[in-house]
C-alpha cells in the first residue's frame, strides 16, 4: 500500500515539475531543430534561425545540463534531441 501510494506521489510531484519548466523561444526552437533533425552541429541551428554561433552553443549547453538534450558523443560535435525534450514539445504540441 505505502509502495502504491508513493508512486503516486512521485507522478503527481512529476506533473508539477513538467509544469513548472518553462523555456524561452530560442531554447524551445532549439528543441523544435533537433525534433527535426536526428543530431545537430551548433552551427547548423544559428544558421536556421539567424543566431550568433554562441548562442547556439549556450542554448544547447543549458539544455544538455537540464536534460532536454543529449550532449555530444565520443567527440562528436552533435547533440541530439533526449526523451525529456520530445515529451517537453509533445505536451506543448510542438513534436508529434
């Protein structure tokens, strides 16, 4: 019963918190790119939207520390788009 009921309060305090974040547009067409692209440079999404190369790289960087992305791989300069990130634009209607 106790294991039910803490389960329960796990998903509630979850719905509060994916509530609770809320990103800025840049940071939410960031996400938008790599839903549409399967992993991505930096440079490629200040390209699509007009942005400094910079402010592609901080987005990305706070969005990798938040959990939305995944960071680069071996390497590789890439990120891509990480399960929070798909369920942030899905709840918002942004990802199908």
């Amino acid at each position: 019963r106790l294991k039910a009921e803490n389960a329960g309060l796990k998903e509630e305090l979850a719905q509060f918190i994916n509530n609770w974040e809320t990103l800025d547009w840049d940071a939410v067409r960031t996400l938008v790119y790599l839903s549409q692209h399967e992993r991505a440079h930096a440079h490629e999404i200040a390209g699509a939207y007009q942005i400094h190369i910079q402010i592609a790289e901080s987005y990305l960087s706070y969005l990798a520390q938040g959990g939305f992305v995944h960071a680069p791989l071996n390497g590789e300069p890439r990120y891509g788009l990480a399960l929070k990130g798909r369920r942030y634009l899905r709840e918002r209607g942004l990802h199908k």
